[in-house]
C-alpha cells in the first residue's frame, strides 16, 4: 500500500477557513451566473437530443445502448452543434462500456468499451457537412490513441456537395477518414459497420473499409451512384436494392459479411460480432476511491472568471477546486514556495494517482521552470496529467532598461521548454477550462494543438539538455527506445460552461464561449462543475487503452 498523499499547509490552511470565504467574495453571484449557464447547456442538450428540428432523433444509437448505457466520457466527440447554419452537422458519435450497452451477450466488465458513429438524417439528404468530417477524423483520432473499436452505423448521402471545397481536397478533410480506417485496420483496431440506410458516394466507403459489415434488408443500401443518376447518365431504370440492396452485397459482391432481416436482427447480429473482439488487456489495479471531503455541488460557484481578480481570490479558488475533486481532498503540492501562479502536485482521482496542474493568473518564468519539472517527473513515472486551465491575454514587451529585455528573454526561454515538454507529454492527458482561455499560456497548459500520431518526448527532454549539441541519429533512437516505437497518448480537452476562448478577452468577439468551442470542436464538450469528477474518472479508464506507455496508480 503507498503511503496516503499528504495535504500542504496552504492548502489545509486554506480549506473552509473564515479567510478563504471571505477572500473569495461574490460566491453568490458567481453561483448565479453558473446556474444560467447551465440552463442555456440544458437546453443545447435538449435541442441535439431531438435533433435540433432539423435531423431525426438518433433512435438507432439509442437502441444500440441499451440497457443504460454509461454515456460518452464528455461524449468525447460532442454531439451538440451550436451553429445555426449547419443541421446537425454530421456523426453523432458516443462512447458506451460494450457490458452496459449489451453490445453481446457476454459482459466482459467495465474496461470492454466501444464507440459509436452515427450518421443523421437531414434536410440535405443525410450528406455531410465540414464539421461532420471534423467529428469523424476525431473519433477515429481517440479510437487510434486509446485503442477503442468503433461502431459504424451508416445512413450516409456522402459529402454535402455546395460545400465540396472544404470537404474534400485537403489533408484533413475527408479523404483522410479513409486514410485512418486503413491505418487503425493496420493497427488491429476493430471497425465494424451496420448499414441501415443508405451509403452513397464517399459514404459507400466507410462500410466496405471495415472489418466486418452488416446490412438490413430493403433499407440497407451501398452504391456509388443511386438510382437516380443511374438513370440520368445511362437511361436505365433501377431500384436500389438492385444496384446495392443487402442482398447483393450479401449473396454477390460480398461487400457485406453478414445479411439481416429487419433493424433488430441487425443490431443482434453486431452484438454477436462485438461478442468476438479480443479482450482489451485489464486495467493497471487502482486504490480503493474515498469520496472528497466536500461536496460536488459548490464546485458551481468556484469558475475562476467568475471570481474577483483582486488579491488571491482566484488562487484560493483554484485550491477549492482541487479539494472538491480530489479522493480525501489530499494534495502533494509540488515545489508551493516556490512560485505562486502554477499550482503543481500529485493526487488521487477516484483511486488512480495522477499529476495535477492548475493556472489561475499570467505564468512568469519561476512557474515556467516549476512546470517543466513537474512535467519531467509526471512523464518518468508513468503518471496522467490531469490540467485546470485559467489563462489570461499576454501583455505588452517591456520597453526601456537592458534589465528589463533580459528579464522577458528569460520568461521566454522557461515558457518555450515547458511548452516543448507539454506539447510532447508522452501520456494521457486531461485539461478542463474552468474559466478563461486566452495568450500563449494557454498552450503552456493544454496539448490540443499537438498531434497525438507521433510525441517526441525525448526530443523535448534533450533540448533542455542538449540545446546546440544534438546529435539527429541518437536523438531519434533515444526517441524510439524510451516508447518502444509506440508514440500515441490520447488527449481530452473539456470546459465548464463559463469558459470563454479568445486570443484577446476584451475583443468583441461573439461566440468565442464554451458551447461555440464545443460546437466547432474547439473543445471535446462542455460539462457540468458537480459533474467533473466522474467525467475525469471515466476519461481516465478511457485512457488505460492507450497503447503507450503504461499509466502507474502506485503513489509518487
């Protein structure tokens, strides 16, 4: 048993104090900005769920899990689409434990997940929209870096054609979701497809890339052209169960690997299917979770932007974050004399240990060199970051003395190395916005810019070490022994609804809030404060798939 985490004076200190309360004025009204926040969530959610009048009712992933379902951590690929413009968008994507959602028969526990993809229909013929293909190449991004099978349920009219431009030519456009299907088929990552509408044009071939395909009867239907420019382009007259029906695919081209019936029996047949997949390998063993010593429900009233910026208000608040979060509300915080601004240390969330770091004002250079360190220690162990982001807009450059200029050159060059170090963190990695989201300290704290495919931890480590005398070969094969040729970590990035992200905070930018991150996919989704700690909890069992370096729960 590792010993139990200590808490730091500070925070001790801090926690329920009279002073605390009174540092952290506003409260109220902070607690009331939340609740509206949440009321304007509530009413997202209740528009995508019915399709936001202009998509049905997503009732076949609703079958698929059923059985009460656990819903998508974050629902990792958000659902919502806030933009009016836009019907639905494309993909709705959830993750669901397979066991819960009795994707088959057998329940292999909670650590046998899958994830799936469905595709709307729309005014616009059930095509796809450029923040559809943004889904996509998302989901199928976490289904690589966690190694988590994904369910296709295919009712595709393709690519919505009056918006071809931004959907087809580039590299991250549509033609790279065949890209990954072929490459997660390479890295035996399971992709299964239910055709139960049609798949027309590039939507034919999603099914026909996967493992294993499974086609109902009479409304199942894969073609490249429909019968409609059958007939414009030869003159022929032809159904479409004819030209692509489940019977020919099933009984002639072999394009389907299994025929059904009726809706039922296709979903009976993938829980079959989903029943044969290998079982993911069991997850590292966790500490008996101890709940917080206060509640969830005050976290509502703790946003940081929503705190006063006077005095240390926001930093107390960060702290009261961290209690409410944390298993025991039990903080090792790391090096807490030395710099005010980052809050680092180790802690457990419902069991697991992991890193924690917190920003709650402008970094300076003492924080930059804390965060490097703390990122170099987190990435020895083994250990997921787990990061609270308030940032805020970057000032001006100094003008005048030589001091001055050397003092701004030193920030710079502590931000750059925690900045190479964050970018290539070589594990799994959470960020939640709890309140702004603004200048270069913001990448500082999140990874969402980076790309999981490939973290060169190593070439992060030896520009610290080595910064003029690197040698390329033995960087590389340092690179290469210290991941076992296996550079993939997954990244989450979450935010409250008060968060807001913009480059410049007074802007008058309209919609630079949460829910238009989420809906641009800026950000994986927005949640509920009293809800952060289970959805950290899940993300993290989402992360054990990560088919890196192994994530250690053994104490620091």
């Amino acid at each position: 048993q590792p010993p139990a985490l200590r808490t730091t004076r500070p925070l001790r200190a801090l926690l329920g104090s009279p002073l605390a309360k009174l540092q952290l004025g506003g409260l109220a009204e902070a607690a009331a900005e939340m609740r509206r926040l949440q009321a304007a969530l509530d009413a997202l959610e209740a528009e995508a769920s019915a399709g936001g009048g202009r998509a049905r009712p997503p009732a076949p992933l609703q079958r698929q899990q059923e059985g009460g379902a656990e819903a998508a951590p974050a629902d990792a690929v958000s659902t919502r689409q806030v933009l009016r413009d836009q019907p639905a968008g494309g993909p709705r994507h959830a993750y669901g434990h397979r066991a819960s959602c009795r994707l088959h028969h057998r329940p292999f526990g909670a650590s046998a997940i899958a994830c799936a993809s469905l595709q709307p229909t729309t005014r616009q013929a059930r095509t796809l929209y450029p923040i559809g293909v943004k889904k996509m190449l998302r989901l199928q991004e976490l289904s690589g870096t966690c190694r988590i099978p994904i369910v296709y349920l295919v009712d595709s009219g393709g690519a919505f054609l009056p918006l071809q431009s931004e959907i087809f030519p580039d590299a991250q456009h549509g033609g790279r979701t065949f890209f990954n299907e072929a490459t997660l088929n390479a890295r035996g990552v399971a992709q299964l497809a239910l055709v139960l509408g049609s798949s027309t044009a590039g939507g034919a071939y999603v099914p026909t890339m996967c493992d294993q395909v499974v086609m109902v009867d009479r409304i199942g239907h894969v073609f490249l052209g429909g019968p409609p420019l059958v007939q414009a382009a030869l003159g022929e007259v032809v159904s479409a169960d004819e030209l692509g029906g489940a019977a020919l695919h099933s009984h002639t081209s072999g394009c389907s690997d299994h025929f059904a019936g009726d809706e039922a029996e296709g979903f009976r047949l993938m829980r079959e299917i989903a029943g044969t997949l290998p079982r993911p390998p069991p997850p590292p063993p966790a500490e008996p979770p101890t709940d917080p010593m206060f509640p969830s429900a005050e976290l509502a009233s703790l946003g940081l932007n929503l705190l006063p910026r006077e005095g240390e208000a926001r930093r107390i608040g960060l702290l009261n974050i961290l209690a409410r979060l944390l298993d025991s509300s039990q903080l090792l915080e790391f090096k807490p004399t030395f710099s005010h601004g980052l809050v680092c240390g180790f802690g457990r969330i419902c069991g697991r240990t992991v890193g924690l770091m917190g920003s709650w004002t402008r970094l300076g250079e003492k924080d930059a060199v804390k965060g490097a360190h703390f990122l170099e220690l987190c990435g020895h162990r083994g250990l997921p970051l787990v990061s609270l982001v308030h940032t805020e807009p970057d000032l001006p450059e100094p003008a005048g003395s030589e001091a001055l200029a050397e003092s701004a050159a030193a920030c710079l060059r502590a931000k750059a190395r925690m900045m190479a170090l964050s970018a290539a963190f070589p594990l799994p990695r959470l960020s939640l916005i709890v309140g702004d989201a603004a200048g270069c300290d913001y990448f500082l704290m999140v990874r969402r810019a980076g790309d999981p495919r490939w973290n060169s931890w190593g070439v992060a480590t030896l520009m610290a070490e080595e910064p003029l005398q690197i040698d390329a070969q033995k960087m590389v094969f340092k690179i290469l022994k210290a991941s076992g040729g296996r550079c993939m970590s997954p990244d989450f990035l979450l935010a409250w609804p008060n968060g807001r992200l913009s480059e410049r905070l007074d802007a008058a930018e309209p919609g630079a809030d949460a829910f238009k991150a989420a809906g641009q996919l800026w950000i994986d989704d927005v949640i509920r404060p009293a809800e952060t700690r289970l959805q950290l909890d899940r993300l993290l069992r989402l992360s054990l798939h990560y088919s890196g370096l192994p994530v250690h729960s053994a104490g620091p």
